[in-house]
C-alpha cells in the first residue's frame, strides 16, 4: 500500500470539487431582492410563551412600517459607522484599517446594505408603546468625530421624554456600548426586555475567495455547549440545536475573517433566538430582561457590539469569542501553531518567511517519521522489479501472488504498511497548519516579497502553482511506480491538475505547499539515494 499517493488521490478529488463548486458559484451567483415590507413584517423576535410581552410584538410593528429614519453617521479611529434613526439600526459599518478586498484603496464595508446583501445590527424593546428597531427616533446630531483629547463619543437618540437609546463608541476598540435609558413615570412598575439582534440574507458575496470554502453564517457560545455554528439551512427548516435560555455567552455572525457579535454581560438571564424572515433572511438573537423599574425611578439595560476582524485574542473581550477563528475540528492543534506563527512573524516581520520557517520546523520535528516512510518507500523501489516478475509469474493466481509478495517482503525485511504510518501521524498537524494560514485575518492582505503583494489571494502570475506542479513531479519520479497502469497515469497527470487547482488557492497557502514539497524532495531523494547506494554496494560485495 503507498500511501503517499492514495492521499495524493484524496486532495486531489477534494481540491477538483472546491474548484468545481467555486466555479459554479462564480458563474450563477445568488442575487437577492429584500422586500422592505415583509422583512419588517417578521423581523422582530417572538419571545417564549412565558414572557408577558409577546402578544405586543405585532401592535408595535403595524403602527411603524411607512416611516424612515435619516442617516447618522460617527467616525471613530477604526470605524465609520452609519447608524438610522428609524430604530437605531446599526446599517453600515466601515473598518478603517482593513481595505476591501476588491478595491484596495476603500476600506472594508462589514455590515451594510446593498442590491444582494442585507447585514444589519437591530435592537428594541418588548411591551406595549415601548420603541422597537421600527420606532422613529431623533438625535441631536447628524455627524459625530472622536476628537484629539476624547476616548469615547456618546450618541443618544430620543424615542420619547422618558427613553432613549444609547450607542457609545470608544478609542482604539471595535465595540459599541448599545443601551436603553428608561425612566418610569407611571404609577405602575416598569417590566420590559430588550432583544439585540443580527440580520443576514443567506448566499450574499462577502469579496473573499469563492474557491477556498469558508463558514459564513450565524453561531452561539455559551459555557455549557460552547461554540456552535447555526446554519441558515437548520433555521429555515426549524432545526436549529443550541441553548435557548442561559445567563453567559454570546451571538454572531461570522464570515470569513470578520465577525459582528452582541456581547451580553454574563450572569444576566437570557433566551436565545434564530428566525427565518422569508427571502433568505435570518435573524440571531439574544432577548434580556430589564430589571423592573419602580414609579418614579430610573433603569435601563445595555450589551456590548463587537465588529471588526476575527483573531485569536478576542478571549480577553469574551469568552470563547476567540473561537470565531474558524479552525474547525483540529482547533486543538491549529491555535498552537498559529501562536507559534505569530512569534516566528514578530522576530522576522514577514508572513511569508514565518510561514516558511515554520514549515521547516514542523518538518525537522517530523524528520525521523519522514525518514521511515522514504526509508520503506525507497525498498519498494529497489524490489520493483522483483515485484514485476512475481506478477508476470503469478498473474493467473491471485492468492499466490500474494502469497509469494508477502514472501518477497518478509525476505527483504520490508513493511508493506512502513511508508503509510508515519504519513498518517503527519497528517493532522499539516492540515491544521492549513487552516490556521487560511483562516487567520493577520495574513489577509499581508505581502511577502516582489509581486506577491497579499498571501491572502492568488499568486496574479501563478509562479507559486507552477513551482508547486514542477515539485510535485520530481515527487512523483521519487516514489515508486504505480503497478496499475491507470493509476500511473493520474499520477502522471496530478501534478498538472494540482497546478491549475493552485491557481485559484491563496498564495499563503501555495507557499506552504511549495516549502513543505521542497523540504519532502531533499529528504526523500537523500534517503532513496543512500538506500539505492547501499544496495548497490551489498550487491557488489
């Protein structure tokens, strides 16, 4: 068994059915039209059966389809943020040093509305006559700027003499304080809650790479189930499993590289929620209770926005929020590298060149189990010709040619399984090397050298794919020759395949294809050669 080229075979078959799905995304793209009214019409969240305000949802929201809000906009140092009053919806948001990955020279647009996108973050309060995000608001204010000397700005927007929302935006931060100010001056106590939510439409282009698949769509943590994608597919059809009610964790929508998430303050009792709004669009939420306000008394309730890049240090802002790096299953050991990354690129100031030593450490570390599978390899091809012969001998008869292969092996002191187990242990920790360089932000528009300007997209010359298609022939002239003469000829063809595929791979990660190929080329040709010689000596002698 080689099975050096079976998992050969099986990137192969996965690359071909990236490449095959992105090509047909790229070629029929989903383009939605947002009804206005029917979003409006389902977009509130309906709380459980036990809480006392849900039969006023739909009051609140028939008497305030026909209105619209004007436009509030707050620059910060690393945001630029359009907020409407018509319910102080969060509608666009602009991430000051992260540019777009179409046009370099504009920021990066996260939250926004558009043609084929609708990605907002609402808020609102439960109970009759109390403002939802369909309440006509007012500020003082059309245009808000951090400026030298302040580490914050406040912007308040009026629903009535006795509420107001609240959004506080900081210095140097990717949050947003957002609360409600309520004062009771009723002869009644005051008992109400306030949902957050976040609003996506299913299939809409983020400008990322349509040829490498990553997760975009909603997720939950809490400290019980901890971090759970919710897909649009599971809501749309009801199924949806992760905690309802909780007094920690959080919600977001990820795509790839970013995330906007609503940050409660833990030990606060909350009921979590996701909705189909129709026209393939979702709503994630979270509902919290206000602490009931006496007559006469004032309250309120207030949760945290993040928006910005994901990355590996969100922890400290929530737990788990770190967790919206999407390495996927092999998480465990995908943050260890990546951290190991992060300190190889803070001593040489270079992505590409951390990733390159990194690839060579992580080989060095494997040396002696690489060693052992060229070292069987390498037999296998000094006794190929003897395995032919058995073959012709034997072709009639399959149980003695077994019979007489497993003789030939025990002979030459071969293990049929030598060259495959040690690849196998190999393989998790190069696949998580994988994710950690295609998921991690800090690599996303990040140059290595010449015209390799951004390690997140594709070489544009498509130098990176041929040196890994020229890598992956030598390899092939290494191993030994497949005995079907099919599958010799897609080994042949493999590392053209591989090449065309690669073209369409972020460069970041054709590098460390293209390292790690060199690096197994001038191990596995030193071995063979020493084997091959020494055969040669024995034989002479």
């Amino acid at each position: 068994m080689d099975f050096q080229r079976l998992f050969l075979f099986l990137i192969f078959s996965f690359s071909a059915l990236l490449l095959w799905d992105g090509w047909q995304r790229y070629q029929h793209p989903v383009l939605q039209t947002i009804s206005t009214t029917t979003t409006e019409n389902r977009s509130l969240p309906q709380p459980s059966i036990n809480n006392a305000h849900s039969t006023d949802i739909a009051k609140n929201l028939e008497k305030q389809t026909s209105l619209q809000g004007r436009k509030v906009v707050v620059r910060t140092d690393n945001l630029l943020v359009e907020i409407n009053t018509l319910g102080g919806d969060i509608q666009r948001v602009e991430l000051l040093h992260h540019k777009d990955a179409i046009d370099k020279n504009k920021p990066l647009v996260l939250i926004q509305q558009r043609e084929d996108l609708t990605y907002i973050a609402q808020t609102g309060l439960i109970g009759e006559g109390l403002p939802t995000h369909n309440t006509l608001l007012t500020s003082e204010s059309d245009e808000y700027h951090l400026t030298d000397g302040k580490d914050s700005i406040v912007v308040k927007l009026v629903a009535s003499p006795t509420i107001s929302k609240v959004l506080t935006f900081h210095r140097g931060s990717y949050l947003i304080d957002v609360g409600y100010e309520i004062e009771n001056k009723g002869s009644l106590p005051l008992s109400t809650s306030a949902y957050y939510q976040l609003v996506r439409n299913e299939g809409a282009s983020t400008g990322e790479s349509k040829m490498v698949p990553t997760y975009t769509g909603p997720a939950i943590y809490t400290e019980q189930e901890k971090f759970q994608k919710v897909e649009f597919s599971s809501i749309e059809k009801n199924k949806v499993n992760y905690p309802k009610n909780a007094d920690n964790g959080w919600v977001a929508m990820l795509q790839h590289y970013f995330v906007a998430a609503w940050l409660p303050a833990d030990k606060i009792n909350r009921e979590y929620y996701s909705k189909s709004l129709g026209n393939k669009l979702y709503s994630i939420g979270a509902i919290l209770p206000v602490t009931t306000i006496a007559p006469g008394q004032k309250g309120g309730i207030s949760a945290s926005l993040y928006v910005g890049p994901a990355t590996s240090k969100l922890d400290v802002i929530a737990p788990g929020l770190d967790r919206t790096v999407d390495y996927g299953w092999l998480t465990i050991i995908a943050t260890p590298l990546f951290w190991l990354l992060t300190q190889i690129q803070s001593w040489v100031q270079n992505w590409g060149a951390a990733i390159i030593i990194l690839t060579i450490l992580i080989k060095l570390a494997f040396f002696p189990l690489s060693a052992a599978s060229y070292r069987s390899m390498a037999r296998m091809r000094i006794v190929a010709p003897k395995l032919e012969k058995i073959k012709q001998q034997y072709s009639d008869d399959r149980e003695k040619l077994n019979r007489a292969m497993m003789e030939l092996y025990k002979t030459e002191k071969i293990n049929p399984l030598g060259g495959c187990l040690p690849m196998i242990i190999q393989i998790p920790v190069f696949i998580s090397l994988y994710w950690a360089i295609l998921s991690s932000v800090e690599l996303r528009h990040a140059p290595f050298f010449g015209w390799i300007t951004d390690l997140s997209s594709a070489d544009p010359y498509y130098v990176l794919p041929a040196i890994m298609g020229i890598s992956m022939f030598i390899q092939s002239k290494l191993s030994p020759a497949p005995p079907d003469p099919m599958q010799a000829k897609l080994m042949q063809l493999m590392p053209i395949i591989f090449s065309v595929v690669f073209f369409f791979f972020p460069a970041g990660l054709v590098l460390y294809s293209v390292v790690n190929n060199v690096l197994s080329i001038t191990q596995q040709w030193y071995i063979t050669h020493k084997q091959e010689t020494g055969q040669s000596v024995a034989i002479k002698s």
